[in-house]
C-alpha cells in the first residue's frame, strides 16, 4: 500500500492562524493607541506615517496568507473528494 503524505491542510491551517495573529496584533496596537475620544494619537507626523504604512504592508500579508491558506484547504478537499 502507497503512502501518500499532505502538507498541504497543515500549511493552510498554519497560514490561516498566520493571519490571525498578524491581524490580532495590529487590532490591539490601535486599540491601545487610541485616546479617550476614539481617535489613534501618535507623537509626530512621521510617526504616523511610518506606523500606518508599516500596518498596511502587514495587513496586505495577512490577508494574503489568510486567501493562501483558505486556497490550500479548498484544494485538500477538492483532492479528498476525487479520491
């Protein structure tokens, strides 16, 4: 009998906590950020800058990992099915 190893449900469901961590973390960072009338304060303008951008880059990687990891498991069902 053939053995035949997968990776590829560990690495979705790897990719899919990826993204929740980023996105929790950076959920948290603004939360903690933010005043006592709802708005994020930051020291400077470059700060500001700096920190946004740096977040968007981030959440642009989660997302993607998040659609990686959703992919990678739709394709181990796929293949579970045709077997």
């Amino acid at each position: 009998m053939k053995t035949h190893h997968s990776y590829t449900i560990p690495c979705g469901l790897l990719l899919i906590a990826i993204c929740l961590f980023i996105r929790y973390c950076i959920g948290r960072r603004r939360f903690n950020r933010r005043g006592i009338a709802g708005l994020q304060t930051f020291s400077s303008y470059r700060r500001f800058v700096v920190t946004t951008t740096i977040e968007l880059i981030l959440m642009i990687a989660a997302n993607l990992c998040g659609l990686a990891g959703l992919f990678l498991l739709a394709v181990a069902g796929i293949n579970h099915l045709k077997l």
